[in-house]
C-alpha cells in the first residue's frame, strides 16, 4: 500500500488528485500485462513500442501535447506531467521511460514549433502513433550542451544536417527526432529542427546496452536535408529552446525518481513486516526502523520540492531554473539512498534478478545523470543563489 496523503497538499487541484488515482488504477490493471510478459525485458524495443500505445490508448499521452493538437489540457501542466511520472514509475520503470520521452521529444515543438509542425507532429504523439525522440547530446558534449559540434549548414531550401549525437534516448525505434546542431558560434549559434527517422542522411551508427535496458542510441547524420520549415523556433534559438524545454521537464526526472522510491519503500516495508528474525519481525527491530523512517523522510522532502518547483511553473508561471535544479537533484540522490536501504533490508534477496528492489537499484541510477548530472544542478543553484547579492556568473 503506498502513502498517499500528499495529494491532499495544496500543490494540486482535485483533478490532479482525479489524474493521479485514475492512472494508478489503470497502470495496476493494464501494466503487468506488458512489462512482465515473457520476453519483455529481453526486447525493450518491441515493449516501449507496446507502452507507448497503450499510453495513448489510454488517453494518458495526451498530457504530453496542448489542448489544440490533441492534448488534455490548453498547455503543458508540470503537475500533471510529474504525478504521471511518478505514478508511471513506481509501477515500471520502463512504462515512466516511454512516457517521459514522448513529452520531452516533443516538448520543443509544443512550445515554440509551428502551427504546421505542431498539427504534423503533436497529435500522433499524444495518440501514440508517432514515438518522439530528443537528439542533443554528443560524444564531447553531454554536460556541457555548448560543446556541441554537430551542424546544419545551409542547403537549398533548407539545411543539410552532419556529425552524430549520442545517449539518445528512443534512438532507434523513434520515428522523429527533434535535432539541435550548430549554425553558427557559441550559444547562439544553436538552432532545432525536426528530423524523421527515415531520412536517408540519418543513420542508427551503434545501439547503446545499459544496466536498466531501455532504446538507447548514437545517431549518425552525413548530409541529411531538411526542409526549413521544420526549424523549430528562429535560427540561433536553439540553446534557448533546449533550455526552455528542460525548464518544464526536468522537475518530473525527480517525480520519476519519487515514484522509484515510494515502490522501493513500499517493497521494504512488506519485506520488513512479513520477515521473521530472532523470534520476531524484521520490522520489530530498531535498526530497520530507522531505516525506514529515513526513507520515509526522504520520500516527503523530495515530494515538497517536486512539487514545489512543479506548482511554481504552472501557477506563477516563471522560471523555475533553481527549484528545478534542487527537485532534479535532491529526489534522485535520495531515491539512489531509498533504493539501497530497501535493498539492505532484503538481504542477499535484494541483489537478485526478477526481485523488484534489484530492479529499482538498476533503474535510478541514470536518473542522476541525464537531463544534467547531480554535479551540473549544485553548479546552476549556486548561481541561481549568488545571483541574488549581484554575482553574475
């Protein structure tokens, strides 16, 4: 049973209470069916194409898109998209993975795409027909995103895409990526495009195999053409998109790791009720007490400033740089804490294959690297902070 009193705080409206209990009732349901049928594990490919219908099926996509284009809501709600997440996440890892890249993917159209990509584009995401990827970090160029050397020199009618990208997410079994590539130097000389995954300038040049599988990929591009009209945004806007669009979504990479958490809590905690030791439970004893009442602290501060920095973007409606940056970065590290905990409590049971707790270990640890590693977000707070007694950093 997992503790929701959270919804009750003031962060949310009841239909983010409705959203929440709605999809939790239907990932129990419809989830299992997939993500632990025979094979699903040993084929991710084929099983995120298999939750990303089922997501749009069940109409939980179109929280990814705007209102006009298919979409729930008149614009992206980061309360919905985080308890999406999270919920997503405490019930698979994999179901979260396929959910969040279809809002990310496209996220960059949604915000400043045109009213012809938005209605080519956002309607098939929010459906599931299309898989949408998000194609900007490079072999030299992962942290630091400035880096980057990928280009798009000028073409007829358009530009010719070069170089590669890699730890793309989807890659491979996407059918469009949305490119940042240089057209000139420094920060503003970044500018986004769309891309189909069938160009014939567009290669899959190697699959990427991780410790929590999912499609992963290094993309390779020799002259690829794409017509100007699917630039997103003005020409050396890129690097302001990509950051605008992190803006929305990297609050929900730490409602992922929340959810991963409140499932590894969950997990301990009938492990802890339901272990006989010494005469007694696992649970009787003071030390496995204190454990779970630090994952349980944990949990709640990692919820406040999710949902903090979520409640912020979409009623204040401002940057949410810092909140952002310390919801990323505090509920990853602590969910990685949480994770370990529950897999201590278990035992040698913990560390092995099928028990969800090993799982979970597998599952969070990306979480503090993509979307800006836990040493990238101490760096943007202590700007956000020093900014206010007249730094400028």
């Amino acid at each position: 049973m997992t503790d929701q009193e959270f919804l009750d705080w003031p962060f949310f409206k009841d239909r983010h209470r409705e959203l929440a209990r709605a999809l939790d009732a239907w990932a129990a349901k419809t989830l299992p069916g997939i993500v632990d049928a025979p094979g699903a594990h040993e084929n991710v490919d084929d099983t995120c194409r298999t939750l990303v219908a089922a997501l749009g099926e069940g109409g939980w996509l179109k929280y990814c898109t705007p209102d006009a284009y298919g979409g729930a809501l008149e614009m992206l709600d980061v309360r919905s998209l985080a308890l999406i997440r999270e919920t997503l996440a405490r019930h698979s890892g994999l179901a979260d993975f396929a959910f969040a890249m279809q809002g990310l993917g496209s996220g960059a159209i949604s915000l400043f795409g045109s009213e012809d990509l938005k209605s080519a584009y956002l309607p098939k995401v929010a459906s599931g027909e299309k898989i949408a990827a998000f194609a900007l970090s490079e072999p030299d160029a992962g942290s630091d995103a400035a880096a980057m050397t990928a280009s798009l020199r000028p073409a007829a009618n358009g530009y010719e895409a070069h170089g590669e990208k890699t730890w793309i997410s989807n890659g491979g079994i996407a059918d469009f990526y949305t490119l940042f590539a240089r057209t000139g130097e420094g920060s503003r000389g970044v500018t986004a495009v769309v891309i189909d995954a069938d160009n014939p300038g567009l290669s899959i040049a190697e699959r990427i195999d991780v410790i929590a599988p999912h499609p992963l990929a290094r993309l390779k591009f020799d002259g690829a053409k794409i017509p100007g009209a699917a630039r997103i945004g003005e020409e050396g806007q890129g690097f302001k998109i990509a950051l605008a669009t992190l803006d929305v979504f990297r609050t929900t990479v730490g409602a992922a790791a929340l959810g991963l958490a409140r499932r590894a809590l969950d997990e301990a905690t009938g492990r802890a009720v339901g272990r006989k030791m010494f005469g007694s439970t696992l649970a009787n004893m003071p030390i496995a007490q204190e454990r779970i009442a630090e994952m349980a602290l944990d949990i709640d501060a990692s919820a406040l400033l999710v949902y903090r920095s979520a409640w912020v973007k979409d009623v204040q409606k401002r940057r949410v740089t810092k909140e952002a940056a310390m919801a990323k970065l505090y509920a990853t590290d602590r969910s990685q804490s949480v994770i370990d905990k529950a897999v201590q409590l278990f035992g040698g049971l913990g560390v092995k294959k099928g028990v969800k707790v090993e799982e979970l270990y597998r599952d969070i640890r990306a979480l503090r690297i993509y979307e800006g590693a836990s040493e990238v977000q101490k760096l943007v707070i202590a700007r956000q902070h020093l900014e206010l007694f007249g730094e400028k950093l």
